[in-house]
C-alpha cells in the first residue's frame, strides 16, 4: 500500500475554508431597520413639504414671511367708487369733460363720474344720479348759465346737499360765467371755485377734493 502524503489530511480543512470564504465573499450586507430604508416615496414627500405654505412650517418661518396685502376697501377714500362726481348742465358738456380730463390725467388720478359717459345704459336718470352722489367722495358743481336754467341741474344741486348736509368741503360749487350776485342762494353758506382764472379754476378744485381726501385716511 502506498504511504499517504503527510499533506494529503490538510486538503479536506482547506477546501471548507475556502468555500466559506466564497461565501463570506458574496453573501448580502444586512438589511437596515425599516426607519433607515428609503422608500421610493421620499423624493415625492420632500418635494411637497418644499412647496408647503410658511404657516405649516412654524412659527419661526412664518414670522419671516412676506406680510398680509392691506385690503384697498379699508382705506378711507376706495371705500367708495368714485373720488368726484361732477354736475353740470347740457350745454356745459364740453367743459365738464375738460374738467374730468385735467382731474383723471393729473398725477393723482382722481377717479370722475361723468353722467354721460359712466351712468349704466338703460338705467333710469335720478336713480343713476342719487347713486353717483353716494358712491363719490366729493360733488362738483360747474355753475354756469346754462346750470341755473336747467330745473334738472336744479335738483343735481340739492341732492348733492341733501347726500352729506354736514360734510364741510365734499360739495365744491365752481362758478363760470357768472357773477357773485348770480351765484345761487341755496349755496351761500359755502365758498365757491372762481372760474374765471386761467385754468378755469380746475386747479383749486383739484386741490379741494385732495383735501377733503387727506381728512379720510
């Protein structure tokens, strides 16, 4: 019988360790506890979180935040439609847009309320009137003439005193053409615009209304 190699024992021991370092080679690392794992949802989550308004965020985001727009219908003067509302006679047309036009394109940008040109179509006359008064801060009256004969500028006149008869300088009378005898004596209790001036008196007009304005806010 043949001798057996002193190294023929040893074959045995190294073929298992070399399979067990095969497979310590290729077994999988551990999986991480459920909290660690990322799930296909995370990007998704974090995009929304990125997008949440500052007030889900805390208190200490949402003190950094860019402040509520103040409501325009707060204030004083948008608290009605129209700045000034202007009364006039027929054949006055041509100035009370003159008037309008210097009023609207000034840097203020009163806003006017022309009967012509903003009552509503088909609406009735004196309802479209008694509400244009109402809803503007001021009343101008252009005295002319052609004003003191047309019963209908009559009563333009003692609505807008009827609307506010305690508001000292939201009616601002504006006499064209005419002297102070003519000058109507419902009105006599306030001053009035000379018109005779270069500019008609649009400019002291102008600088009433934004007084009477300044006293809202």
């Amino acid at each position: 019988m043949a001798s057996s190699s002193p190294h023929s024992h040893s074959k045995k021991p190294r073929g298992k360790m070399a399979d067990w370092f095969r497979q310590a080679l290729v077994k999988k690392p551990k999986e991480r506890p459920a909290s660690c794992k990322s799930h296909p949802s995370d990007s998704s989550q974090l995009a929304s979180e990125d997008i949440l308004p500052s007030s889900s965020l805390g208190p200490d985001v949402s003190a950094t935040s860019s402040p509520t727009p103040v409501d325009p219908s707060s204030s004083g003067r948008w608290s009605k439609d129209y700045d000034v509302c202007v009364c006039h006679s027929d054949e006055d047309l041509a100035v009370a847009q003159e008037l309008v036009s210097y009023l609207e394109g000034n840097t203020v940008s009163l806003r006017c309320f022309l009967q012509l040109r903003d009552a509503t179509p088909g609406g009735a006359i004196v309802s479209e009137l008694c509400q244009a008064l109402s809803n503007s801060h001021c009343r101008v009256l252009l005295i002319t003439p052609g004003f003191l004969r047309d019963p209908w500028c009559k009563y333009q006149m003692l609505q807008a005193l009827t609307q506010a008869p305690g508001a000292e300088g939201c009616t601002i009378p504006l006499l064209s053409g005419l002297t102070r005898a003519a000058y109507p004596p419902e009105l006599r209790f306030m001053y009035y615009v000379d018109g005779s001036g270069p500019d008609g008196g649009f400019c002291q007009v102008k600088e009433a209304v934004m007084r009477y304005l300044q006293t809202l806010s």
